[in-house]
C-alpha cells in the first residue's frame, strides 16, 4: 500500500470516526431551538396588516381579507381565520409571511396546526386546505388538510445554494372557513438517537422482546430501515430533557407488509394521554402528530409496536420542537439576540455541514471583535470579522473557503473569537 492511499485512508477514518461521535451529540438537541417566524401564534392581534410577500410578518396574499380572532385559537387567545366567501362562486383566499436570516442549502423545519370547517370530498370546486413553504431556492413542499379539529404539520425544506428566505403560507380555495396557528420555523434538529435506523442497528433503541431487526431491503430514506417479525413485538426510545409544557411533534414512516393488518408509532408517558398513528397501509404512509409535555414531565417515549400479524417496517422518524412553553421568553416572538451577562461564543449550525455554515457569539458590551478560523494543524484560513460592533447578538455567515475564496477540503476546523484580552474556540467540521 502506497503511502499517499494510507494517508488518505487514515483521513477518510478520521471523518468517519468524527461523524460516529457527531451523531450522537446530534442526535440529541443540546440547546432548544428557537422559532425565526414572527408572531407564530398571532398573539400580538395585529397580523395581516399589508398586501403581498415579502415583508416582514404576516400579509395578505388575496384582495379577500383573512384575520385574526379569537373563535377557535389552538393555543393562546388568537388564530388566523381564511374566511368562507358567499359573495363569489369561486374565491381563494391566502396569506404568508417572509421568513429571513435563513442560511444557503441548510435544512429546515416548518411547523404549523390547521383546521377547515367542512370539506365535501364529491365536490371538484372543494380543495381542502393548503399549508406549506415556497420561495426558498427549491420546489415549494405542502401538506393538504381537510380536518374539522386542529391537526399538526410538520415539513422539512432545504434552502436553495443562493437563498436566505422563505415564504411560510396558508391558502383556501372554496369551501369552509380555514383557521391556522402556532407556526414554527426551526433550525433542523432531532431529539431522537439514530431515528433512521442508519446505525444498522438499534442504537438509542430499547427492545420490548427480540422479534425486531434492522434490514436493508427497501428503506424510506438511506440504506436502512427497522422492522418489527411476525407476530407481537416492538421498541422504543426515552427522550430525556424535554421542557415542561413545551408542545413537540413527531413524524414517521411506516407500512404492513398484509393487507389487513395493524401496527402503531407514537408517544405515551409525557404527562397525558398516549398519541399515536394507526398503520395499515402495505406501502409507506407518512404521519404527524403532536403532544404537550406534562408540567412536571421532562421525558417522553416514542415507539413502535404491533400485537399480530405479518412484517411492519418503519423509517425516518422525526421529533421537533412546535410551540415553546407558556411563558417562555421566545413565545409570539420573532428570533431574539439578547444581550448576554458575558461575551460568548456559540457552537456553530448546521454543524457537520456542507455548503455553508453559521457562527453565532452574543457580546455583553461594545467591543473589537476577531473571528479568526484555522485548520486542525493551527495554520490560518481566514478572518470573517474584525471590526467594533456593538453589544447583543451576532450572525456570520462562512462558505467553506479560505482568505482567497477557495474551497477547503474536508475536515475539523476551528474558529476563534477574540474580545479584548479574551480568547474562546470552538471545532467545527466539513464535509464535502
């Protein structure tokens, strides 16, 4: 073996051992995250107040007016109302809000609750009601509802390589009057360990009994997925650190291999009652659902079981933040930068990445800043600020390149802020 193929094989180890080690610590949300939509629950009772997209809140999308009342809020006093229309045949209704300081080919999650009055599934001139993402670079992604009761939506979007916003709407053709509440826009994270099964095993997994396996033929997402034997079995995770009265939701992929038969995903033992998705469909099925923690409850247990039958398999499971907890400073507001009792610098997100990266530090005083990055060895790449700035939060953006605009290779790096005579560093790292 040459000694260049070594060496490289040596990095490619390096990384995967990183990456081994960085799944865990990912696979767990060390900090809460924190809502980018402004007015997400329409508290302030001052919404829709211009015309069109692409202003900061919330706006009109139609010369037919939605507002905000007070009938049916799903949390708080207020929520959105698109209303019937008696006055046309055929009327649209729809608003949106532009959601900014969204960061280039980085993923997101989109959370909402909506609800429509009545759907008659026989008329053509009836489409439900529609929820989604658009303008971010790629292909909007979209969720239709035809519920009576307030269901949860839960979608994930990934920012075009030259896009920082994204429009967050809700749009009613004829029919019912459509409410909707509690929007989120959250930096993608997941409380769950190895939650698409790509460990190849069940790390972060408790058996319920040994009739479970993890397979590779035919999974949702990536090369692996879990699935329960015939006859009973099951498993499932324990979340710890969940924030008491913090509203969460979960989403899942799962199917039976017969026709007729049943399996469930869900979550019990966070407080109240148990919540979960019924599978009986022989090809994947996507669900969301969404449960409040207890206000003593800070663990919660997401699993999946069936009691008879065939096969059932599941992948890609999901679970987010939703709605902060009453009370929490972050409620009804936009993202905040508060000012902090000491400077501090924050670990990076998304973090490993690709594309590009954020590296956020909360100053407690005026001050000369240097955010300085090196490569593992000590030797400099680039300064991405040096300059007076003022006390609070701050944002910078970093492409993956050095001082001259090329590319770094793959790899751990470290960033570094100086504050007067204080230094603080953090690693960070690339994956190409």
């Amino acid at each position: 073996m040459s000694p260049t193929i070594h060496h490289e094989r040596r990095i490619i180890s390096m990384l995967l051992l990183l990456l081994a080690c960085s799944f865990v610590l990912f696979g767990q949300v060390t900090e809460e995250p924190i809502n980018y939509a402004v007015d997400p629950g329409f508290e302030d009772g001052t919404a829709f107040t211009a015309v069109g997209s692409g202003a900061p809140g919330w706006n009109n999308w139609t010369t037919y007016d939605v507002f905000v009342d007070d009938y049916m809020p799903h949390t708080g006093k207020y929520s959105a109302t698109l209303p019937e229309t008696f006055t046309q045949a055929y009327q649209e209704v729809g608003y949106g809000q532009w959601v900014e300081n969204l960061v280039p080919d980085a993923t997101y999650i989109m959370t909402a609750f909506g609800s429509i009055d009545y759907y008659d599934p026989n008329d053509s001139m009836q489409w439900g009601l529609y929820i989604g993402v658009q303008n971010f670079g790629r292909d909007k992604v979209q969720i239709t509802m035809f519920d009576y009761d307030f269901k949860p939506v839960i979608l994930l979007f990934t920012m075009g390589p030259d896009s920082t916003g994204a429009d967050i709407w809700a749009w009613r053709g004829p029919g019912g009057e459509a409410r909707t509440d509690d929007y989120g826009v959250w930096d993608y994270h997941n409380y769950l360990i190895n939650a698409d099964f790509e460990t190849a095993d069940f790390t972060g997994w408790d058996y319920w009994n040994y009739n479970s396996a993890i397979a590779s033929d035919e999974p949702h997402g990536g090369a692996c997925l879990a699935t329960i034997l015939d006859g009973e079995g099951g498993f499932a995770q324990l979340i710890p650190n969940l924030v008491p009265g913090a509203t969460y939701g979960m989403k899942g992929f799962a199917h039976v291999s017969n026709e007729g038969d049943v399996a469930w995903w869900g979550v019990k033992n966070y407080g109240s009652d148990q919540v979960d998705v019924e599978v009986n469909q022989t090809s994947y099925t996507e669900g969301n659902i969404a449960f409040t923690m207890g206000a003593e409850n800070t663990t919660a247990e997401v699993f999946f079981w069936k009691s008879s039958g065939g096969a059932a398999q599941c992948d890609d499971f999901l679970v987010c933040k939703m709605i902060d907890a009453p009370g929490s400073a972050a409620v009804a507001q936009h993202r905040q930068k508060a000012i902090p009792a000491a400077h501090a610098l924050q670990q990076n997100h998304p973090n490993p990445f690709n594309a590009g990266t954020i590296i956020s530090y909360t100053l407690a005083t005026p001050e000369r800043v240097t955010l300085t990055l090196y490569n593992s060895s000590g030797q400099y790449i680039a300064t991405l600020v040096d300059r007076e700035e003022q006390s609070g939060g701050h944002d910078v953006f970093w492409d993956g390149t050095d001082r001259d605009g090329q590319p770094m290779t793959s790899g751990v790096y470290i960033y570094s802020l100086k504050t007067g005579e204080r230094i603080q560093q953090k690693k960070l790292l690339l994956l190409k």
